[in-house]
C-alpha cells in the first residue's frame, strides 16, 4: 500500500500527519487517520442535527434603502441616549454582533445607556445597477447617517468592525460635523503589514474569480469562504473533531452552533464591490498607499478631527494587529487597545464583554462626556 491511498481524503492523511513522529509505521498512520475521520464525521453530524436555531427578534427599523437596514437596538425610555451608528463588514451578515440574547455587543452597549444603530447590509447583488463601495458610502451609509442625525439631534459615534471601519472612516470624512467620535474594531489599514496571508490569497484570487463576475455579477458565498478557509485550511477540520468531543446539551456546544451558522450565512459580493475588496485593498493596498478615493476625494484619516478609539485583537488571523495598527498610527486623535482575542472573538466570544467591550465602554464613557464640556 503507498500513501497516495484513496482510502481517506486527501485532507485528513496531512491532518493527521501534523505532530506525528515520522517513524510511525504505515498501519499506524492509517489508524490514526480513520479514527481522525470517524470522529470529523461525528463532529459533522453532531452541529447538523443539533436543535439550536437562533430566534433571536430583531429591533425595529429606524432606516432602509436598497440593501441596508438600520435597525435600532436603542431602549424606549431612554430617547436621549447617545447614537452609535455601527458598521460590520460587507461579507458577513451584521448579527455577529447580535448573535444571541445572552451574547450580544449591541445589547450590551444600549443597556449600557448607549443607542446602537446596527446596519444590516441585505446584499446587493439583485440591484438594477451594480453597487460599488462608493455606492454604499455615498447613498447608502451618508442618508443613514443623516437619518440618525436627524432622528437623535446630536453627532453620531461611528463604529465600524473589520471592513466596516473602512466605510466609516470614509463617512467621517464626507460628513465630519455628524461624527462625535469614531471606534475600529479589527480594522485593516495597511493591508499588505503582518504578513497577511488573507492579502496574499485575496489579491492572487481576483484574477481567478473575475471570469466568474463577469459571467454572474457577483462573487458566490462559496468563494469567499474559501479565501478565509485558505488562511488555515485544517481549522475546519480540527474544531469539528473537537466538537465530537462536546457534550451537546452544553452552553459550549450551543455558542459552537450559534457562530458556525452565523459563517454558513454569508452574503455574496456583487462583482464592483468584490473588486475592489480584493484588488484595490488587499492586492493593491490602496488605502495605506494614499489611493482609495470616494467621488474624487482621497480618503485621509490624517484630517479627522474626531477622538478616535482603535481596537486590535491580539490573535486574529483575519487582520495582523499590524495593519489595525497602521490605522491608530495615523488618526491625529487616536488610542489603542490590544484586546486578548481573535477577530471573531472580539464579540462573540465568553470573555469578550469583560476583554473588548468593557474597555470601550469605558472609552465612550469618558469620551462623549469630555467632548460634550
């Protein structure tokens, strides 16, 4: 028998490869790697069958447009409480930070005394016309923005999560006397530090996938998870083969669920937006390089008056905390915070309340009382 097997895939005879001794014996290693692949089949139909559904009820609707809703985590009796407007990325649906009741950054802030205003982005990829990035900056995001302004009487705090605080950091610049402040969470600036293998794949993968925009106009959920999958393409496979292992009635077992539904539900990226996520930002680095603009206009975070609060989550994968780095090192008003989590940590995590969101509250809390003497 030779190792090119085809009694297991090709994927797990290199998993189970991984730490082992060299000197193990044939029969040995193909022992290993049944039972590695008994137990990725156990994990696999242990999350399918499992009866989480998440039936969490939304908030109602402050704002729509075409492929946006601004939703309004704010509580009744407090009208008066400052407005968050927060921005989560364009390649995942916005419940991240809502992913349940018992877990759930925008709860935490509006009980906190704060009004969070959740853009859900509904994707764009049946438009009449394409949508591109400026798009969503300039008819998209800037209404919402004046929808809050108008809604709350006062300047917004802007808060943008991954990708999201992109768009943000371009609104703030188009519509500074709505702002009062401005909060990243894990948010690239400099794509090209850290050795980002995410850049790398992402700015090779563009050339690969534009046949495809052409033909449909969009880039499939399937495409966009495998650049993410590309990053460590055993993680599916080990955190399945660890959930064999989880006791499905467990606390663990039903955030393991909640989360993974929550990557499974992604949004496709009509074919403009995915060039410019894939070409311009992560092949070609434009925002760090002074050559990502909105309508003619460069976008420069050097000219933003606003206190700004940068949150760099020290184990994500996703964005190096080098190139969330390069953001707080060019904000003229900036602090940062290295936060002990991963990217996806950061607000779905057990320990993300008292690691990332009780720092920011406390950020917010001295902030908006300073600058509003």
């Amino acid at each position: 028998m030779t190792w090119s097997s085809a009694a297991l895939p090709a994927a797990l005879w290199v998993s189970a490869l991984r730490g082992t001794d060299p000197a193990v014996e044939l029969p040995t290693m193909i022992e290993l790697a049944t039972n590695r692949y008994q137990r990725l089949v156990t994990g696999i139909a242990a999350y399918q069958t499992h009866p989480y559904r998440r039936m969490v009820a939304e908030p109602p609707v402050l704002w729509q447009r075409e492929g946006l809703r601004l939703l309004d985590y704010g509580h009744p009796d407090n009208p008066a409480a400052p407005p968050l407007l927060i921005v989560p990325s364009l390649i995942n649906r916005h419940y991240i930070l809502d992913l349940h009741e018992d877990q759930s950054f925008v709860r935490f802030l509006a009980d906190a005394g704060y009004r969070p205003l959740l853009v859900a982005w509904d994707g764009f990829t049946h438009s009449a016309t394409p949508v591109t990035v400026e798009d969503c900056i300039t008819a998209k995001l800037e209404p919402a923005l004046a929808a809050v302004r108008a809604a709350t009487g006062r300047p917004a705090v802007l808060l943008g999560y991954c990708l999201g605080g992109l768009l943000t950091l371009a609104l703030a610049g188009r519509r500074p006397e709505d702002v009062a402040a401005l909060v990243f969470m894990a948010t690239p600036w400099d794509f090209h530090a850290g050795h980002c293998r995410l850049a790398r794949s992402a700015g090779q993968a563009l050339a690969l996938i534009e046949p495809v925009l052409q033909l449909i106009g969009r880039m499939p959920v399937d495409a966009v998870q495998t650049l993410f999958y590309a990053i460590d393409p055993f993680q599916v496979i080990e955190k399945f083969l660890r959930f064999a292992e989880i006791d499905p009635a467990s606390t663990e077992a039903t955030r393991f669920v909640a989360l993974e539904d929550w990557l499974n539900d992604g949004l496709p990226l009509a074919a403009p937006i995915a060039r410019t996520l894939l070409g311009e930002w992560y092949g070609q680095n434009a925002p760090a390089q002074g050559r990502w603009s909105i309508e003619g206009r460069t976008v420069t975070p050097e000219a933003l008056p606003h206190p700004a609060f940068v949150m760099l989550p020290r184990r994500d994968r996703i964005v190096p905390p080098a190139s969330a780095a390069a953001l707080a090192a060019v904000l003229p008003r900036a602090e940062s915070i290295t936060v002990d989590a991963g990217h996806i940590g950061m607000v779905s995590s057990r320990r993300a309340p008292d690691t990332a969101w009780q720092p920011l509250l406390h950020w917010l809390q001295k902030t908006i009382a300073t600058d509003a003497r």
